[in-house]
C-alpha cells in the first residue's frame, strides 16, 4: 500500500493542515503538500482541484482537504471524476468512509472540528480498509453515476 498522500487547504484551514502533515510524518507518510502556503485567502476549489489531480495522476492514492467547514472541499473534489470524497466529523463516519464507501480523500472543516478529533478521524480512515463484496457493486454504482 502506497504511503504516499496529498493533504491541501484553504486558508481556513491553514494551521490544521499543519498539524495533520506532522501527524501524518509521524505515521511515516511521504506528504505531497497541495498548498495553500500561508493564511493569506485562496478559493478552495482550486485547492481540491491540485489534489485530486495527483490523486488521478497516479501520484498518490489517498488525500485530505481542509477548508473551514470541510463542505466546500467536499463538494468540489466529488466533481471531479475518479474521486469520492467523504466529508467526516466523527470518527466512525471516517472508518466507514473507507470500509463501505471505499473514500479515496476525506475532508475535514477547521473551524467544526478540532485538531485532536481531526486527527482521530484521520487515522481511523487511514486505519481502516475497503470491505469490498456488496459495497465493492455499490462504489462501482456511484462511479457509473459519472458518465
Ligand atoms: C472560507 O471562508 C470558507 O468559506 C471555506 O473555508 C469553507 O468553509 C467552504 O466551504
């Protein structure tokens, strides 16, 4: 399994961002850092864009986007083809995200949840694996809703 991810925010959620990539270091992950660099207000869908582009360009398999709430990254990275992107604040949805849904980013909103359940809710989904069988036909669904 590849231990290679993509973590990006917006200017919401700029310190989180940094407390999760130190997480993720510690956890042995090699960080492709998809901006944004300082606090300074950058749109979130630009951001989510940069990630999942590397996500479907083979670069990584798994990313974490960061906004205020966590909804606006979520809603962007899911128009983009390839991705499904689970919007978590507990720590059972995270594992979930990954056993049933089979969740390739998650997002998670800086200002509704705080860095210790933030990094709960990373490792849960990072700890957790795809269940595949039933769920396997229904992801296969929701990719089909693409075309
Ligand atoms: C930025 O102010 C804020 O709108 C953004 O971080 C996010 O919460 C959007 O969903």
């Amino acid at each position: 399994m590849s231990k290679t991810i993509a973590i990006g925010c917006d200017h919401g959620g700029f310190d989180l961002k940094a407390e999760i990539s130190e997480l993720l270091t510690e956890l042995g992950y090699e960080i492709i850092d998809c901006g944004c660099y300082s606090n300074a207000s950058v749109d979130y869908p630009d951001i989510a864009k940069i990630l999942c582009d590397k996500i479907n360009g083979g670069e990584c398999e798994k990313g974490i986007l960061i906004c205020g709430t966590g909804i606006g990254m979520s809603i962007a990275a899911n128009k983009i083809d390839g991705i499904r992107c689970a919007h978590c604040t507990d720590t059972y949805s995270a594992a979930m995200a990954k056993q049933h849904n089979n969740a390739n980013v998650i997002a998670i909103g800086a200002r509704i949840t705080g860095s210790e359940l933030a990094k709960c809710i990373v490792k849960s989904w990072l700890e957790s694996e795809f269940l595949g069988g039933r769920h396997a036909a229904r992801v296969e669904k929701i990719m089909k809703l693409e075309n």
